[in-house]
C-alpha cells in the first residue's frame, strides 16, 4: 500500500496505527481534526501528510520511523505524550501545544532540526535530544525533568521558566555557548552540566535560589574585577555565577579547566547554603568526565589547585590580587595572544 486516504473521516476515537507499511508514502485525511492517539511506526517512505483542517486533539502521538520532513497537519494544543524520534528528514517541529501533561521526547531526528512551541507553558517531563535550536518562550513550569542531551543547538532560552521540578540537565552538548533562564527560581533535584565543551560562561541563573544539588564540570573560570578594570574584558575569560544562590540541599561539585577561585564559595560555608559534600577543583585535567548522575559525583580529576569543604557560598566578585598575581596575568595573556 503506497496512500491511505479518507476524504470524509473527522473523528478517530481510538488509536490511528500504522506499523511496518515499508512503501506507504503519502497519508490524506482532510477532515481529520480529533484521534484518539497516533502511533506511527517503521514507515520508512512515508514523506507527505495532507491533514488540511489539522489535527488539534490526540492524547498521545508516538511518530517514529518515517521520511516526513515536518508535522504540517499536527497541531495539538494539549498531549499527555509526544514522542517523535529517528524521522531522519524530520526538519521542523512547529505545534501550538500549550500542555504536556506526561512526557515530551524529541530524539534521533534530522541533526538541523529546528523545534518550535511558542505557546507551551507546562510540560511533566521533557527530554530533547539531537536538536539543533529551541524556541520555548511560554514556558513556565517543568514539573519533573529538563534535560538536553547531545544536541547541536548553540543556545537555550527560557525567559519566563520559574521551575523544575526534578532535574535540569544540560549534557554532551558541543556546540552549546549559552543558557540564558534568568526567571529560575527552583529546581527541585539537581543542577547538572557537563560535557558542554563550548560553553564557557554560565551566567544565566541570574534567579536560581534553591536546588537540590549541583554539579557543573567544563572550560569555565572567572576573574573578578579590581574596580573598574575587569581582566575577562581584556583576556576573554570565561565566568561562572550563582549570584542568588541561598539553599543548596545536597552536593556542590565544580570543576573547571579554567583557573577558577574556589575561595568565595566557602564563605557561607557556617550558614550551610550547600547542605552536602562540596567540592571544587581549578585547572582540573579530567573536566569532561561525568557519571552523569545529577545530585551525585565522585570526579576528581588532577588539579592545578582545589578546595574541599562541607560548605560553600554563591560565586562572588574578588578582588584581582587574591585571584592571580601579576606573572600570571602576564603568562595567561602571553598564552592567549599565542
């Protein structure tokens, strides 16, 4: 069968299921607008939907498997599951959806694919892999997991997201240079990033107040300023900063390939901001290893320096003697201009 088509056909109170149809290429239900759910799967020729009126209800779609290069045709405004993965010509995904009251997963599609929810304002769970950009400027509250995982998008911003319930994760991406959540509040589990060998200034959780843990390994560093000369306008250093960080529940790890000062974090170390083991390491060799695990780590890694302690305060400015001294800031200016 190479066409299904059903010129009249609006309703599908079931599944609509189409499995192991190697020649189907095209699918034509102009009336469609209401399925139960959708559950496509090993439809390699699949290339084309003709859904003219717009599918707007389904409580589950699973796509998976085919040649289309968009979901022209779907366009739900609430799912409780949305799963689309290895569509190896899937380009864009564009949905009105509002509400994901289970599980989002985008993973294994086209490597330029670009995802867009311009009105998703609340999502369980979210799991995006393999993407090459985002929009989400709606959204407000994950209730459980965040997680980018190799992806090839260069940035993440969500403007009005408050919350994450569970763990926000931002792993193995290579092309990533920034996160910009500057409304987040909370994250419930744990903070982690690592393996996001661009990314060299984490500077946007500007809000974040309380987490459960955070573990943060990469090519980051930071020098404080000395008035109004700031060496990382001259050396093009990079930064890190949790500035409204007051309640850490569980570990703190840190490790950076930059020279980092470990120094201001333990500043509240009495008051307990960071509640678990805490630990940073400076010019750390093994920066890119993790086990991947948020709330949890073990990597030690050798060290140009590192600090070890039960407590730790939000990353501060310095003043530049107590960071690095004259030959330093001679040598890592040498280093740079070769």
């Amino acid at each position: 069968m190479t066409g299904l088509s059903g010129a009249d056909l609006n309703s599908i109170g079931g599944s609509f299921s189409l499995t192991g149809l190697t020649i189907l290429s095209t699918l034509s239900f102009p009336s469609l607008t209401s399925v139960g759910s959708i559950e496509w799967d090993d439809l390699p020729g699949l290339q084309q939907l003709t859904f003219t009126q717009g599918v707007s209800k389904a409580s589950n779609v699973v796509i998976s498997d085919t040649q289309l290069n968009s979901l022209d045709g779907i366009n739900l405004e609430t799912v409780e599951n949305f799963d689309i993965n290895n569509n190896l010509y899937l380009t864009v995904i564009s949905t009105q959806i509002a509400n994901v009251t289970e599980s989002l997963t985008i993973d294994a599609n086209a490597q330029n694919l670009k995802v867009e929810f311009p009105n998703l304002i609340f999502a369980y769970n979210m799991t995006l892999r393999n993407i090459s950009s985002i929009s989400i400027p709606s959204l407000e509250a994950v209730n459980t997991t965040l997680g980018f995982y190799g992806d090839y998008l260069t940035s993440v911003i969500a403007p009005n997201l408050t919350s994450v319930g569970g763990d926000l994760a931002f792993i193995a991406n290579a092309e990533l240079t920034n996160i910009s959540l500057p409304a987040l509040t909370t994250v419930g589990g744990g903070v982690t990033i690592a393996n996001n060998s661009a990314l060299m200034t984490i500077d946007g959780f500007s809000s974040l107040k309380t987490t459960g843990a955070i573990n943060m390994s990469g090519n980051f560093s930071r020098y404080a300023h000395n008035g109004s000369f700031h060496i990382r306008h001259l050396l093009m250093l990079n930064s890190v900063a949790l500035p409204a960080l007051t309640d850490c529940k569980g570990t703190f790890n840190m490790q950076s390939s930059g020279n980092i000062s470990c120094e201001p974090f333990q500043q509240d170390a009495s008051s307990k901001v960071i509640k678990g083991a805490f630990e940073c390491v400076s010019g750390s060799t093994n920066v890119q290893s993790t086990n991947g695990a948020t709330g949890t780590s073990s990597s030690t890694g050798s060290a140009a320096s590192s600090t070890s302690t039960k407590g730790a305060a939000p990353f501060t400015s310095v003043d530049m003697p107590a960071v690095v001294g004259f030959s330093t800031f001679i040598g890592a200016l040498v280093q740079l201009l070769l």
